[in-house]
C-alpha cells in the first residue's frame, strides 16, 4: 500500500511537469496577437509620420533654396526678365499648376534635359531630382510681380515671389498631374498614408525682393524715357 501512494505521487509530479497544456499555449498565443494588434497601428502611424515630416523639410529646404537663388542674382545686379520667375498679378492669389516642364533641376549632370534656370509659365512645374536618379522626388512652381522701375536692361527694383513644392506623387502614373491641386501648403498630422500630400503643396514660401539699383535710378531719373515696363 505504501509503494503504491509513492507511484502515485510520483505520476501526479511528473504530469505537472510534462509542460504547458494546450489551453495554456492557445491563452499565450491570443496574449501575443492582441499585443501585437496593439502596439502595431501606432508604430506604422509614427514611421508614416516620421517619412511626411522628413519630405516636407525638405520640401522647405528646395522653396528656400529657389528664393536664395532669386536673391542672390538680385544681389549681383544679374536678375532679368529672362532667368526671373513669371509674372503673377498677384503671389499669394496665383493659380495651382497644370502642366509639369520638359526639363529637370537635379543635382547630376549626367542627366537629360537639365534645367537651365529660364523662366518658365507660373503654372507650369518643374520637376526636382534631389537623389540623383534622373527622376522627379518633387516639383516646384515659382512666379513673381511685376515689380517697380525697370530700366533698361528690364531689371526690376522690387518684386514679391512665390514658391510652392509639391511632392511627386501629385503626378500619375501617365505624366499627367491629378485634378483638385490646392496652392495652400498641406497639414502635416499623423497619418498611415500619404495624408493630404496628394493635391496640397508641402511647401509654400512667399517673400519680398529688393533691389537697390542706385546706378540705374540714377540713369532713370536723368532719362525718363528709357525706363519702361516690360
């Protein structure tokens, strides 16, 4: 009687400790799902965000960089009709793009049709390569006023510009841009997807330029006549 008690107990301990039960794996892999299901959503939703921000500075940074160049022609008295921005009437009230240009502003010189810092429509986009693969990262529309004395030569004194960087997903598939582009800059909110990216610019810069002149002032105010607007 006692060595049959001393088998029994010996079977229960062993039972316990062959392992987990079926139910007990079934509950520690529903606990790992729903985890998984928990914390997966935010980490996606932070990565998109983290991507959007990324784009939209440097969407910032190409925008910044247009009016930079702007200035500095200004600054060396070398800005004319011909390597300024188009005309608007107006910047803050200039219509959303509708064509996309034949050339490309990139940083290798390998590639074909490289933009060659001429003025092109207000509507009309120019593709940015920023990586150097010969293809379009983002587009950027620029335009400018009229501006004050031109002399001349057709330099202006004064003038605003406008600059807006869309991302290159405004673009189909086709080579055609998507319908309902906006011209104010795109909300930058956590989002799993491209946000509203798709027809707002990520980056709107409007600023003023000026020009002292002297030289030409002078020349102005001693021939009237030879001062027109263009």
């Amino acid at each position: 009687m006692r060595l049959s008690i001393r088998s029994m107990t010996f079977k229960q301990r062993s039972r316990h400790d062959d392992g987990l039960t079926l139910m007990e794996c079934l509950v520690a892999i529903v606990v790992v799902a729903l985890t998984g299901a928990l914390i997966t959503p935010p980490l996606f939703l932070a990565a998109a965000t983290r991507i959007q921000n990324r784009r939209a500075e440097q969407a910032l940074q190409i925008a910044q960089g247009e009016i930079d160049r702007i200035r500095s022609l200004v600054e060396q008295g070398e800005h004319n009709v011909g390597n300024l921005p188009a005309v608007v009437p107006d910047v803050t009230v200039a219509g959303a793009p509708t064509t996309i240009g034949a050339s490309i502003r990139t940083v290798n010189n390998t590639c074909l049709n490289i933009y060659d810092n001429l003025t092109i429509p207000a509507t009309t986009l120019l593709p940015i390569d920023t990586d150097g693969d010969c293809q379009s990262d983002f587009f950027l529309q620029s335009f400018r006023t009229r501006g004050g004395l031109v002399a001349v030569n057709q330099q202006p004194s004064d003038f605003e510009v406008g600059v807006r960087v869309y991302a290159s997903n405004i673009a189909t598939n086709a080579g055609t841009l998507r319908p309902g582009l906006q011209t104010t800059e795109a909300s930058l909110q956590f989002t799993t997807g491209e946000g509203n990216q798709r027809q707002f610019p990520m980056a709107v810069l409007y600023t003023d330029v000026t020009w002292d002149g002297s030289g030409v002032s002078l020349f102005c105010y001693h021939n009237a006549a030879a001062c027109t607007s263009p």
